[in-house]
C-alpha cells in the first residue's frame, strides 16, 4: 500500500490488496444512490434497487474492517433518496440515464412512489448486523442548503454522518476538538450547586420536592455527581451546524473541509493514515495533509484524481 496515493479503480478491489490492519481511520461519503450518473462503468449507486446498493456498500466496508487497526474509526456521510420521482435529478451535470431511467429504478426497490427510502438508516443497520458498532449519528445542518421548488414537503436542509468502529476501546481524542464556552463565568462548588437544588448538603440527600423530581428525571442525588465545566471547553455534540463553501473546480458532492477536519482530529493519531475510498475531488485528503496525517484514495473516476492532485498540489505551494 502506497501512502499519500491515490489509485485509480475499483474500491472493493483494490482494497483487496491492502495489508491487514493498515488503517488509522476512514472518512469518505460514497455515492448516493440513484442520485448521480458519475460517467464510470461498474460505478457504485446505479444499482436496480437500494437493497442491492446497501449490500454492495457494506460488502466494500467489510474489506474496510479488515485493512482497519483495532483501534480504528470510520466516519461515513451517506444521504437519503426519493422514491419513484426526480427530484433531485434534474440538475444539468446528472446523465440523461439518470433523468429518463429515475422512476423505473425506484419502482423496482418495491417502496411506495415520493416515499424516502430511508437509506442512511438502512445501510447503518446492516453495518450493525455485519458487526461494527455503530457509535454516533452526527446530524450535518446545512446553513445554506439548496433551496427547494417541492410544495408538498419541507425543504431538506441536514445530511448524517456515522461513526462507526471495530472495537468497543479505540482511538478518539475528544480534548483536540472540544469548542471554548462562549462566557467565562464562574462555576460554583458541588456543596454551592447542592444547595441551589435543595440538597441537605450535610447529609447528601434532598428535599422530598428534588427527590420526586430525582427519580422522574434522573437528577443524581449525590452532589459530588454534579457537573463540572471541563477548562478545555465542551463536547461539540452530535449536531453541526455548517456553511457548505462551494469548490468550483470539483463535482457537485464535494463536502465541506470544517465537516471532516473535527472526525480527522479525534478519530485519527497525528501521523496517522485516513482512508478515502471514494476520494472524489480529494478534500479528505487535503484534510488529513493540512493536520499532520497521511492519507490514502481510491478513486474510480481518472477526471477526479486529476482534480484532487491538483489541490494537493496547491495545497503543498501554499
């Protein structure tokens, strides 16, 4: 295995040739099913139906496990589909095939016409059922979403990312992408807090007012429990909320460098490798270079791979 490579081809083959627990972490958003025609014969997410799209996903993410170190993390943005319409098909970069052939694809996925197929969702349970631990469903919050025509429905303004892992103890520091608190006021003492709440702080118990209110919300009974304000800020949470900043150069499905650069900074050890296997226009490798990690790509689609060593290139001048 070549590091701060990109190959060209197939992911599930190449991956083949990679040695066994090689791999720090892996960050990738593969292709959205029958969302995008990327041009590429054998190209993921042109599948007759999302059951068999799910399966050959998790098919390719069983060899991800294998190449993946125990201490390992992957983090997969995956978004959703209509099914039996076109929206979302009708921008001027999507195929012909896809524009004339939507329809007849979702109809064979035997789910009801306009209904969501529900597969982020999907695709997370059969990673379950083929053992990884699913750890977190982050919700991406897109700022400045693409506005939308549809009168029927909301504007969909969020995408998911998984963060799945081989092991229950792994690589994650949370220190390195804490958020500073917004105010720098004082936190009182455990005995201060216990008296605000009711406690008897004597004998470490509470009014019967803060004990009926103990047992229905699961408020700790023991001052010593209370919350303390870590110095180095605060777990960012499972919701980011991000502006997407377009790339002009690239395909349309480029993600944005703020949502990787925080999964890159906790999931991986600095030196360490991150995986894309569908590296597209190469901004998980731009990433990764930009914080002390080397990087790994696969790429089926030569244009991308041009368009990605452009970057690093820029990347290296600059």
């Amino acid at each position: 295995m070549k590091r701060n490579h990109i190959y060209n081809g197939d992911a599930l083959e190449i991956l083949k040739t990679f040695p066994d627990e090689s791999i720090d972490c892996v960050v990738t958003s593969p292709p959205y099913w029958a969302l995008r025609d990327y041009g590429v014969e054998g190209q993921l997410g042109l599948e007759p139906t999302f059951q068999e799209y799910v399966d050959k996903l998790c098919t390719i993410f069983d060899e991800v496990k294998r190449v993946l170190r125990k201490t390992g993390t992957v983090w997969v943005n995956l978004g959703d589909t209509y099914s039996g319409n076109k929206e979302g098909k009708t921008d001027n970069k999507v195929s012909d095939y896809l524009k004339d052939n939507s329809q007849g694809i979702s109809k064979k996925a035997t789910i009801t016409e306009k209904c969501l197929c529900q597969i982020p969702s999907r695709f997370a349970i059969e990673m379950c059922n083929r053992g990884w631990i699913l750890r977190n469903t982050i919700i991406w919050h897109k700022k400045n979403a693409m506005p939308s025509s549809v009168l029927d429905r909301f504007t969909n303004k969020y995408e998911q990312v998984f963060l799945f892992t081989k092991l229950k103890r792994y690589y994650f520091d949370i220190d390195s992408v804490r958020i500073p608190f917004e105010t720098n006021e004082h936190r009182p003492d455990g005995n201060t807090r216990a008296r605000e709440k009711g406690y008897n702080t004597k004998l470490g118990t509470k009014t019967r007012k803060q004990e009926e209110q103990a047992k229905q919300f699961g408020i700790p009974t023991n001052p010593e429990t209370e919350y303390q304000r870590n110095p180095l800020g605060k777990n960012p949470g499972d919701v980011w909320i991000l502006t997407s900043v377009p790339f002009s150069d690239a395909h349309f499905a480029v993600y944005p460098e703020k949502l990787i650069a925080p999964m890159i900074r906790a999931g991986c050890p600095e030196n360490g490798i991150v995986l894309d296997p569908f590296m597209g226009s190469g901004t998980t490798a731009v990433v990764a270079r930009q914080l002390g990690r080397q990087y790994v790509g696969i790429e089926l689609n030569e244009d991308y791979i041009k368009l990605a060593e452009k970057r690093l290139a820029q990347q290296v001048l600059l």
